[in-house]
C-alpha cells in the first residue's frame, strides 16, 4: 500500500461518472435486474410450462428450507466443499509457490507445467476425471487393480464420488493460489530473511515466523476470492456426476438449476437461488472484514 | 541472497543425495499434474477398438480428430466460442479498466459506494441471476443470439476485473498524473495517456485470464443458448451423456477445445505472472 494517497484531481464528479457508467449500466441490466425479477418470480406460482404468477408469499422459501434434501446435504456438502477445496488448493498452492520460488535448472519449465490446469476447463477437467475413474475402463481402477488392491465404482459411490469432485477443484485452483502467492512471495522484502539466515534461524522457523506472516494479507485475499467461487461451483459436479448418485452430491448451484429448470419450477428454483445467495453474502461480508482486519493491522 | 541454506529434511544426506531427491519430486509433481492431460491426449490418439485398454497397445490413430472436425456442429461451437471470448475479453477490458481506474484515484462516498456494489455482486452466486436472466433474455429477443450470451459475459467480469484493476492503478504513482494536469493535460489525457500506458502489462494479464474464463465458461451457454448458438464447452458436455462410450472422441473433442487456450496461456503466462502481483 502506498501512503499518503489523497484525492489527486479533487471533486471531478462527471469524470467519474462517466469512468463508471458502462459498468454500472451493464451491471444493472444484467444482475441488478435479473435479481429483482427472480426475487419477484420467488414469491409466485411460476412454472416454466403454466406461468401462473399469482402471488404464494414466503410458500417457495418454506418449502426450500424445510426440504429435507436442502437441509441435510445440499447445505453441508456444498460448505463441506467449501471448506476442503480452499484448503486443499491452499495448501498444495503455498507448497509449489515455496518451490518455485527458488532458482533451480528447469524453473521456468517446472512452472509451465504446474500453470496447466489454469488452461483447462472444469468441464474438460471433469471429463478427464471421469474417464479416469471410470470404474470399469478407467486408469485408476486399472493401476489399483496392477498393484493388487480392489477397484471401486468411484463415481456411484457417495464418499468417493464427492473425494472425486474435490480432487477435481483442487487440481483445478492449485495454479492460481500457486500464481497469486508466487507473486507475493517475490514481492517480499529480503532484508529480514538475510538477517534470519545470518542468526542461523531454521529453516521451518523462517517459515512459520517470517513467510507465512508476511504472507498472510495475499493468503486471505486468495481465499476469499476461491471461497466465494467455490460456494457457485457448477460446472464440474453438473459433468461428473450430475449430483448423483441420487442426489448426494448436490452442491448449491446444481440444486437451484434442478429445481428451475429440470422440475420446472422457477419459483421454487429462484427461491433456492436467493436463499443461497443471501447464505453467501452473511459469509461473504464476513469475510470482507476479516480481510478489512488482516490488510490494515 | 546467500546461496547456502539449511535444508530443512534430510539434512543427513550429502548434498548429491539431496539434489537427486529433489529432481525426483519435482518430476513426480510435475507427472502428477500434468497426468490427466497426459492422459487425455493419449485417449485421443488410440483407435476405437485400443480406447478401453489405453495403457495397453501401441496403436495410434488420428482418426478421432478427422472423426470429429466433420461434425457441423462442433465447429461451429468452436468458432462461436472464440468469438465470443475475443469479444468479451475486448469490451470487458474497455469497461473495467476505467472503472478499476476510478476506484483507485478518487476516495470518497462515491467511489467506496461503487467499490460495495462491486464487492457485493462479486459475492452473488452466478445460479441467482442467471435463471431469471433466462427470462430476461427472451423477453428481450436475446435468448440463444451472440449479443444475450456476450453482454452477460462482460457484465460477469465487471465485479472482480475491477476490483483488480483497482490494484493494478494503486501499484502505479499517480504524481505522473498530477504533473500532466498541471501541464494543462486533461482528465481523460492524463488516464489515457500517462497511467494508461503504464498498466499494460496487467492489462495484457487481465486479457488472457479473460479470455480463459470465458472461452472455459459453462453456465452461461447451458442456460442462455439453446441450438442456434452452440459454444463448446455445452457440445462437449452434451456429447459426455450422448457419446457416453465413444471417449476417443471425446477425448479428441476436448484435445482440441483445449488447443487455444494452451497456447494463450503459454504466450500469456509472462504477462500473467508479472501483472498479478496484488
């Protein structure tokens, strides 16, 4: 953070104005206004095949938060994936950043290889997944079964079709945490580093006492950003396994798209996609707070 | 820095030991994480008769991808979604980068209400506004047209694209500016002028993560196109129900989507690295 940063050019107000205004017009059309219509299709009987629209009240919330399907797995597997995804692609992220972030012969390379899954979509990626655990064909099962272990049905099983997802996103979003704390680890200064080196500080205090704290703004910032995006995730639950089996492992998104648009039920479908949204938020501004604390103390 | 550490595993071992260890992980990260690449363009070369057996055999074929570029659709779906992303990555920077460039200059109530707003739709869920937007979309005659799917995919990117714009400026000293004002240069000539030139490397950045996002985007083209505008990411999921056997063609259909993006990324990744620093 620079300091000293003051108002440069005074009260311009038709400059900024017209520095906002395709952003603000585009966001008002297309989120501002959608959302308000969703909110107002949530308190009506609005089916996709007989659009009714008479007013219910708070009937498609009622139903929304006392479905047991809602409550009892969609909820928790969607923060469960929350949680374990972000960590995980923390975790591995930070340990590549470490690595990469020493000179070795083949950096460069080792580097372009670690960015791949950057490049891929969820979609592909969750496409090679399936193919791989493909239970009967799949290379997994086939390297499992070479090492004498048994094969599982990985993609029908509740756990290990929820482990597949996970492994999925994680393999998926490592890069960009690997990229983002790169970035911040080079950016730090070398000064108190050459002094631990100088005193002898071990290696593992150099990183629990003077990286990780240093580090600390950009690692809450990335996960803030990966959280919240985590909490939408769609498209790789939706291409490998659909939710199932069953519906055990529905995440949000995927529970207010089956609602609105394979139940046809838009209502109900918005009603979903709001609490969820309003969920998010309470988290969301949460976090924004903690990131307000972390960045400024 | 002082090129001599104190390791912090296997300190017991010689050095040699230690290097040759080292060589080994970082080959069995990078083996690890570039496997289910590896695998899928190893799929994609196998004839249909080899497919189920991938490990096994040493017959290879090119004729998935022959098979699969004579399909009318897939690559229309592949030119459709190029366009759309070049598209959106071009107007989502002209909006963003001002936009970033007003939060970063001005304080005040104006800039922080406009900096909550971005914050609080960044946090929407995609799901909230897209099924009313399907709605929304038809009664405007914009369902299943290149302008309903692109006009959302720049709106989708104003929030974050912002909000790292707005870095970005803050990284740049803005005295630059302040000297071109007193130089009798306008507001617009000191933005486009003098800080402008100076972000183009994050704006380069911000362009090739754009164009990924978009080009990668699922979402959107499953609920705001139907068979008019197909984009590849919706053929390819599509062929994963309806092809369900056939995965040498699937696996060449996703060889090829992920071709451009490849190459963006492996030109981009300087500009990337460089420009993400927040």
């Amino acid at each position: 953070m620079a300091v000293g940063r003051r108002p440069i050019f005074g009260e311009q107000q038709r400059f900024m104005l017209f520095l906002i205004a395709p952003a603000a017009l585009l966001l008002l059309l297309f989120q501002v206004v959608p959302i308000a219509i969703g909110a107002n299709a949530s308190f009506r009987d609005w089916a996709l095949y007989n659009p009714k629209k008479i007013w219910v009240g708070l009937a498609h919330y009622e139903a929304v938060l006392t479905d047991p399907a809602f409550l009892e797995v969609v909820l928790p597997n969607t923060f469960l994936f929350m949680v374990v995804s972000v960590f995980g692609a923390l975790v591995v992220g930070l340990s590549l950043a470490l690595l990469l972030n020493r000179p070795f012969w083949g950096q460069r390379l080792v580097q372009t290889i670690l960015l791949v899954p950057l490049m891929v979509a969820p979609v592909i990626a969750a496409i090679m997944m399936r193919w791989m655990f493909n239970d009967q064909f799949g290379i997994v099962n086939a390297v499992l079964e070479g090492l004498g272990l048994e094969g599982q049905p990985w993609l029908v099983q509740r756990w290990t079709a929820f482990g597949v997802i996970l492994l999925t996103d994680i393999w998926l979003w490592t890069p960009w945490f690997t990229l983002l704390l790169l970035a911040g680890l080079q950016s730090l200064p070398k000064e108190p580093f050459e002094a631990a080196e100088i005193d002898g500080t071990s290696t593992w205090r150099v990183f629990t006492h003077l990286t990780l704290p240093m580090l600390q703004p950009v690692i809450v910032v990335c996960v803030v950003i990966r959280a919240i995006d985590a909490f939408r995730t769609f498209d790789i639950v939706w291409t490998l396994t659909g939710g199932g089996p069953g519906r055990s492992t529905e995440l949000f998104s995927l529970y207010a798209y089956v609602l609105a648009f394979l139940n046809l039920d838009l209502g109900r479908g918005s009603a979903a996609a709001i609490v969820g949204g309003l969920i998010i938020l309470v988290v969301g501004i949460g976090m924004y707070r903690l990131v307000d604390r972390v960045t400024k103390s | 820095m002082a090129m001599v550490r104190q390791p912090l595993l296997f300190g017991w071992m010689p050095l040699i030991g230690r290097r040759a260890l080292f060589a080994l992980a970082l080959f069995a990260i990078c083996f690890l994480f570039a496997f289910p690449v590896l695998w899928l363009i190893l799929t994609s070369l196998r004839p249909e008769s080899g497919v189920y057996y991938v490990h096994r055999g040493t017959e290879f074929t090119l004729a998935s991808f022959v098979e699969v570029l004579q399909e009318e659709r897939l690559v229309q779906a592949f030119v459709n979604s190029a366009l759309i992303s070049t598209l959106a990555t071009v107007f989502s920077l002209l909006v963003t980068v001002s936009s970033g460039y007003m939060l970063s200059r001005f304080k005040g109530p104006a800039s922080s209400t406009w900096f909550g707003t971005i914050y609080v739709f960044r946090c929407v869920p995609y799901i909230s506004w897209v099924i009313p937007l399907y709605f929304v979309s038809q009664s405007w005659g914009l369902y299943d047209t290149y302008l309903g799917l692109l006009l959302p995919h720049i709106a989708v990117h104003i929030c974050f694209f912002s909000w790292l714009m707005k870095g970005f400026f803050d990284g740049i000293d803005p005295s630059m500016e302040h000297a071109a004002l007193i130089d009798g240069c306008t507001r617009w000539g000191a933005f486009l002028r003098v800080a402008l030139p100076s972000a183009i490397p994050a704006i380069a950045a911000l362009g090739v993560l754009c164009w990924l996002f978009t080009w990668n985007e699922f979402l959107f083209a499953l609920i705001l196109t139907g068979n008019k505008v197909p984009m590849i990411t919706v053929v390819m999921a599509q062929f994963v129900t309806e092809m369900g056997l056939r995965w040498n063609l699937m696996a060449a259909t996703a060889v090829l989507a992920l071709v451009p993006a490849f190459l963006l990324a492996l030109f981009g990744q300087k500009y990337v690295i460089r420009g993400l620093r927040i």
